[in-house]
C-alpha cells in the first residue's frame, strides 16, 4: 500500500512538467500578437523587443534541457547534430530577419520575436517528447 502511494504521488508530480511541454511558447506568441495592439509605435517596437528577450531566454533553457538529456544518455551524435542545428538556425533566423526588416528596427524586433518563439516551440515538442518516453525522437 505505501509503495502505491508513493509511486502515485511520484507521477502525479511527475503530470504537471510534462502538461507545461509548449506553453511557454504559446505564452509568449500571446504576448507577441498582443504588441500590434497598443497605442504608439515606440511602445510597440519596444513589446516586441521585450517579447524577443524573453523568449530568448526560454530558448536557451529548453536548449541546455535538451543538451542535458543527450549528456546523460552520452548520445554525442545527436548532441553534435542539436549544436550544429542551432548553430545554423541562429544564422538563418537573423539572416533572415534582415531581409525581412529591411532595416526596419520594428519590423527586426517583430521577426526575431516571431522566430524566436517558433524555435522554442519546437525545442519544447522535443523535450516533452522526451520527458514522455521520446517516441519518434532521432535518438
């Protein structure tokens, strides 16, 4: 009986992580449409900005999970081919947004928001994968 309930509360707190997979993602893309509503375009420009840091910074932490996870499975393989991915999607992303703005400081801010939060979305698919036993995963 005690073994039960100690695996029931161990998976119960177990739920909660894995629901989060995507929401911060879809948080933060929220918080990015929602930029386009306000009043001035100082205070657009500078939402978008904002929204870019911080999804910058889920970015980053869903990418050191992922590293993290391939560490501990010794998987150097798929390690290297995640750093190299993210390496070349850095240079897409702001290749890319440079062609989108134009030189536009708004229309960057809006781009690499956007992308950013579009990487993250993805990072976290691959994390709650794993978290979930990683069907499908390439490792």
């Amino acid at each position: 009986m005690r073994r039960g309930m100690v695996r029931l509360l161990i998976a119960l707190a177990f739920v909660p992580a894995v629901a989060l997979g995507g929401e911060e993602s879809a948080r933060l893309m929220e918080k990015h449409e929602k930029c386009g509503e306000l009043s001035s375009y100082p205070k657009i420009e500078g939402c978008f900005f904002r929204v870019h840091e911080e999804s910058n910074l889920y970015l980053n932490k869903e990418y050191g999970e992922l590293v993290g996870y391939l560490n501990d499975l010794e998987d150097k393989k798929h390690k290297k081919r995640l750093m190299e991915s993210q390496r070349l999607w850095i240079k897409f992303r702001d290749s890319d947004c440079k062609f989108y703005s134009d030189d536009q400081p708004i229309r960057t801010n809006i781009c690499l928001s956007e992308r950013t939060i579009q990487r993250l979305k993805e990072l976290e698919k691959y994390n709650t994968s794993f978290a979930m036993g990683c069907n499908g995963c390439p490792w």
